[in-house]
C-alpha cells in the first residue's frame, strides 16, 4: 500500500472512533456544559434575555432535556446565546452540576 491510502485509512479509523466515542456519551446522558435539566411545566418559553417581559424565542415541552449552564440569574438559567428559560419551571438531572 501507498503511503498516501495509509494517511487516509488512518484518517477514517480516526473518524470513526471519535463518532463511536461521541455516541456512547450522548447515550450515557453526558453533558457537554456539566449541567442537564428537565421541563417540568407543560410549556416552557425559552426568552432572549432572563427577563420574563423579554421576547420568546422557542418553547420547550414537558419532560424534555437540554444542556444548560450552572447556575441561576434572576431566576432564569441561560440553555444557550440569548435563549433563557424561568428556573422554577426545570429540574436537573440526576448527577447533573447544575
């Protein structure tokens, strides 16, 4: 074998182990910020800043998962860039850092 199809078998075996390895940590519930909660209101509005006069930006339903960041500001958890969502209405997830 040439040494050009070597580089790119390795290529693709490196690919494909990082693809199983990602997998197995969404599997296990993994979060990338530490920090997973759970909808416990039956709609959740997600607003651009943590202000619950401030514009809705999305909606999260009932028992639904996302990552979030630690910690509470004025009673909102920021979920992403200019998405907030009120902090009474979500519950972390077991062995979650939140």
């Amino acid at each position: 074998m040439s040494k050009k199809t070597l580089i790119i078998l390795g290529a693709i075996v490196l690919v494909i182990v990082v693809y199983v390895m990602n997998t197995d940590k969404q599997a296990s519930g993994a979060s990338a910020t530490g920090c997973k909660v759970t909808v416990t209101a039956d709609v959740l509005n997600a607003r651009e800043t943590a202000d619950g006069n401030a514009k809705v930006v999305g909606k999260y339903l009932r028992d639904a998962q996302f990552d979030a960041l630690p910690g509470v500001q004025n009673g909102f958890r920021k979920v992403a860039d200019d998405k907030w969502v009120a902090a009474a209405f979500t519950e972390p997830v077991a062995g979650s850092a939140c």
